[in-house]
C-alpha cells in the first residue's frame, strides 16, 4: 500500500493469500509467521482486510482482489461489491492452482469488469474505534508487542490494541508485531 493516497480512482489488489488461522491456504499468515490470528474489531483478519482499512482510511475503493480461494470468500463476506478472482485453491499442505496464463487472463478480465462498474460501490465502511486483538505463537513476543504504548497484555499470548484512528493501528501492526523480536519456539 506504500504510495496509495487519495489521489487514486481505486485500489486493485493482487496474489493475496488466506489470514492466519485458515485452513484455506497453505500460505495462510497474517504479517508474520510468529501470529497465530489477528482481530480488527472481532473480525479474524487477513492482509487483504488490513490493507482494505488503509484504502478505505484514505478514501480509495477496493476495487478487485485476486489470490486464493478463502482469501477471496472472507474478502466479499466483508466488501460485497468486491470482484474477486480466485486462482488457487488450497487444500491442507496443498494448492490447485490454474496456469499462470489463465490466470493471466482471468485477473486482466477481473480487473476491466472491476473499473467499468461503479467502483464506489467499493468503498471501505470505516469503524468509529479500531479493537484489535493479536494472538502470537510466542508470549515472549506477545510481552514484547505489549510494551507498545496503549497495548496491553491480556493473557500470554494475547495483545490487544485500541485506537479510533486506523493510522495508530497501522502503527501497532508496524511497530508492535512487524519489529518484535524473531521467532521463538
């Protein structure tokens, strides 16, 4: 999302993959390998749904998503006028995938269906106040994250994280899970 500002028509998004927890990719992760889930207001998060909030923070419709199978189900469940197209299914430590170049051509079809349409249909419904909550593999990256100013430790491995601006929780994700200690255990 680095250079999206609200100068943009829409944001298109590409290889996108399944949140952390899923079974629905065998690349399933959110941010780093060290959470087992992250929590934007209950909801279970993935990349997508992150970087859907910085979009929607700066006022550009989410206009296409292209990835896995879940990734692709979570993501209209949460922006049903959504395009998606889905081009590998994961199934256990495994993918079906199409050929790059039906993939190709189903994600450029995907993407001029997307911006021929109303993209403001796509607009981001922004929260009030942002809750998150982040469970890691590791409680010493959990009290690590805690010290992150306005987290708190609610079990060991479990940081919750509240702001009304979704700046402060970009903040957190950067500072408070990206940059904690490497894996442990």
């Amino acid at each position: 999302m680095a250079g999206l500002d609200g100068s943009f028509d829409a944001t298109l998004m590409t290889g996108y993959h399944s949140r952390a927890g899923s079974d629905a990719s065998p690349l399933a992760h959110t941010i780093t390998g060290r959470v087992v889930y992250l929590k934007i207001n209950d909801r279970y998060a993935s990349e997508f749904l992150i970087n859907a909030y910085t979009a929607g923070w700066l006022h550009v419709p989410v206009a296409f998503l292209s990835g896995d199978a879940g990734c692709s189900r979570d993501a209209i469940a949460f922006l049903p006028g959504l395009t998606t197209v889905a081009v590998m299914e994961g199934t256990g430590e495994a993918t079906t995938s199409l050929h790059p170049a039906l993939a190709v051509e189903r994600i450029r079809s995907g993407v001029s269906m997307a911006l021929k349409g109303d993209v403001s249909r796509c607009s981001v419904p922004m929260p009030q106040h942002f809750a998150t909550e982040v469970r890691f593999r590791s409680h010493a990256n959990a009290r690590e994250a805690s010290y992150f100013p306005g987290a708190r430790l609610l079990e060991p491995h479990v940081v919750q994280y509240e702001a009304d601006d979704y700046f402060d929780v970009l903040r957190f994700f950067m500072f408070g899970i990206s940059m904690t200690s490497v894996e442990r255990g």
